[in-house]
C-alpha cells in the first residue's frame, strides 16, 4: 500500500510513496494530450512503466533521456529541452515528468517551469536526496557560471511519485549522502527518526535497510511541513537550511567536488556546536550529531585552518540576508531557531569541533 502525504499551500499536490507507483500517474497528468518523459540517463528502465501506463491511459508519450549530475543542470539542458518541446508543440494543457535525481528534477523542473510560463509536471525521484529533499518542496534551478542554484523558480509540480523500488540500484554512497538530509530532518523536525538510526545504524547506511522506507517518509513529513505553509522561504523553511549555512561555504571553497551530503554533515556538527556555545543547545542533542553521523560513514570534521575562507564563502551565500550573517541552530531536539550575526569568537569556537586534527 502506498502512503499519501499532502503538500498544502497555494498549490497542493501530493507525495505517494509505495512499491510501483506508475498506475498513480495518469491521473496527475488528465487532459494532457502528449505527456514528455525526462530521464537521468543512469536511471532510463525506470521510464519504461512510467511512459506505459501513460499510454494505455490514452496519452502520446515522448520519452526524453537527459545527462546526470551538475553538468545536466545547466542552461544548455535547459535549451536544449525548450527546442524539444517546440518540436513537439507542446501545449500550456500538456505535461512532463522527470525520472532521476535531484539534478533532473531541478533542470527538468526549470524547464517546465518557463515553457509556455509554466506548464504541469511530476516528479519521480531516484535518489535518497531527491525523495527526502530535492523533488519536493517546488524549488527547481541550474547552475550557472555566477554560482550553483542561482538561477531558478519556484514551480511545484502537480505530484511526486516515491519508488522505493529504483532504490534497488542506488549507489551506498548515494544513499549515505542523502542520509545527512534525514538525519537534519530528525533533529529539526521528527526525533524519532534518530532514534530510529540509533536502533540499527548499519542498515540506515544503505538502500533497502529495516527503517528505510520509514525513514523517507519520516523525513518527506519534516519538509511537507515546513513548505506547506512557506513556499518562498520567507520564515520557517529557514529552518532547512540548518547545517547549510556552513555546507555551502565548504562546497563552494572545494569547487563542489565535495558531495553535498558530506558538506552537510560537516555543517551540521558546526550548527550543534554553534548550539552548544551560544548556550541555547544541551551537550547530550549537540554530540549526537557527531555520534549518528559518523555511524552512518558521513564525515564530521573538517581543515583546521578553512575558517577564514568559510566565513568569506558564507558571506556570499545566496541565503544570508544582506550584511547579516544568519545561521539556524537549535535550542533542543526538534526546535530549530535564528542565530543572528554570531561573533567571531563563537565562531572560532563551534569551529574548534570540527576542526581535525
Ligand atoms: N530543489 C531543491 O529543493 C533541492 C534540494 C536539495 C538538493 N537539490 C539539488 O539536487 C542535486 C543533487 O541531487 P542527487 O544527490 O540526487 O544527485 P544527482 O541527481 O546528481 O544523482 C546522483 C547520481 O545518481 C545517479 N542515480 C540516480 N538515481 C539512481 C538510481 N536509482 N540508481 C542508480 N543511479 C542513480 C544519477 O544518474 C547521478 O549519477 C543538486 O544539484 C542539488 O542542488 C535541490
């Protein structure tokens, strides 16, 4: 059985996440004449029942593959799919869906985002990332040569179908990677999936673990929750960020050749120290991220020497606001709150627990 978890907001759709989600598809995409599927290329067998039962519900399918990774989100993909969807005349009542990553479902997005001012799709993520985090929420972007995600929309897709079925094929690495979002998710929102990692930490490392389908969902409820009431990131969905605000600083000073996941997880141990030694967090929640991360294989500490640069790189973070350097800590388990402007001294000394070495 699948379990239907709502997005509200000014435009509500669903995230079902199940076993063999394709018979889910037709109805999100009623109306639409010709349906265009987009899959990452590592991930195109997965399009095949997908683009199926679209055709047996009636539609006209035109099964598009796509690059992986950063390199597809670019302005060129992006291009690229605008010329195939002129091609194909694709109407304002047509629609689209993207099979892969968070990578395709930000490009994939885009696109769907400015043809024609915007026409209908859904999204089918494939990685851990992309079901906890990157398809649903609405926010869809490409890199550019000014930055990573500085181009992009706000454009939320009519659905989000979870298969924990493609799981099967996910990379560990990936997998772990994605798991720095869960293991936020649980901190900011939902304690029960930390407790859940703490039962059995050698199976939350990897696909198809005990908890896992329990932890997607734990973790999809944590963001639902957040961007049902804040589409556009004016206050709570702030409180995604925590363990980001440092993560971006490290993955733009490695050029991104850093997996994001591990920047997080580097980020979220500076958060909880920046927690502990501005005396809002408890030393017993604020080792715990180290503790669980590290359990997971995710890395922890950081150069000793990087602070300088990361508070260079955090000032031209797109999230900070202006001059002000805005961080989210927490001030206990679940209760994720602003810490504005920190001194240089607690800086250096949250820093002081990730520095290695
Ligand atoms: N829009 C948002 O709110 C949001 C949030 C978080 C992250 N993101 C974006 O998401 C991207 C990262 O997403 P990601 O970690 O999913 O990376 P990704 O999309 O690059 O995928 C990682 C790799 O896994 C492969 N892959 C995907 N599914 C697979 C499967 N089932 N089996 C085997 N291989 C598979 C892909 O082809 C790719 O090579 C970044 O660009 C980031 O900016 C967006």
């Amino acid at each position: 059985v699948s379990t239907v978890i709502p997005i509200g907001g000014d435009a509500p759709y669903n995230v079902v996440v199940g076993h063999g989600v394709a018979d889910q598809l037709p109805p999100l995409v009623a109306g639409a004449a010709t349906v265009v599927v987009i899959a990452d290329r590592h991930v195109v067998e997965r399009a095949t029942p997908l683009a199926d039962a679209l055709e047996a519900a009636g539609h006209r399918v035109e099964r598009l593959e796509i690059g992986d990774g950063e390199q597809a989100k670019s302005l060129e993909s992006v291009a690229g799919l605008w010329d195939r969807l002129g091609e194909l005349r694709i109407t304002r009542s047509d629609a689209m869906v993207a099979v892969g990553g968070g990578a395709t479902t930000d490009v994939v997005g885009f696109a769907a985002a400015t043809w024609l001012r915007g026409i209908r799709i859904v999204h089918v993520p494939t990685t851990l990332l992309g079901m906890v985090d990157a398809a649903v929420g609405g926010k869809t972007g490409i890199n550019t040569a000014a930055g990573k995600n500085l181009v992009g929309a706000f454009h939320p897709p009519v659905g989000v179908l979870v298969d924990l079925d493609v799981l099967a094929t996910l990379p560990a690495a990936q997998w772990v990677n994605g798991m720095a979002e869960v293991v936020k998710a649980g901190f900011i929102g939902d304690p029960t999936i930390l407790d859940l990692i703490d039962l059995d930490p050698e199976s939350a490392a990897v696909p198809g673990g005990t908890h896992s389908r329990e932890l997607i969902e734990r973790s999809i409820l944590v963001k639902a929750d957040v961007v049902s009431v804040d589409l556009r990131e004016s206050g709570r969905r702030e409180s995604l960020n925590y363990g980001h605000t440092l993560g971006h600083a490290i993955e733009a000073i490695e050029h991104y050749q850093i997996p994001h996941g591990h920047a997080v997880s580097i980020g979220l141990v500076f958060a909880a120290a920046l927690g502990r030694h501005s005396g809002r967090l408890d030393d017993h929640t604020a080792d715990r991220h180290a503790e669980l991360l590290t359990r997971l294989g995710l890395p922890t500490s950081y150069r000793p020497d990087a602070l300088p640069q990361l508070v260079e790189a955090m000032r031209v973070d797109k999230k900070s606001r202006g001059a002000m350097q805005r961080f989210v800590v927490l001030d206990g388990l679940g209760m994720p709150a602003i810490l504005d402007d920190p001194d240089s001294s607690l800086l250096e000394a949250a820093y002081a627990e990730v520095a290695d070495g």
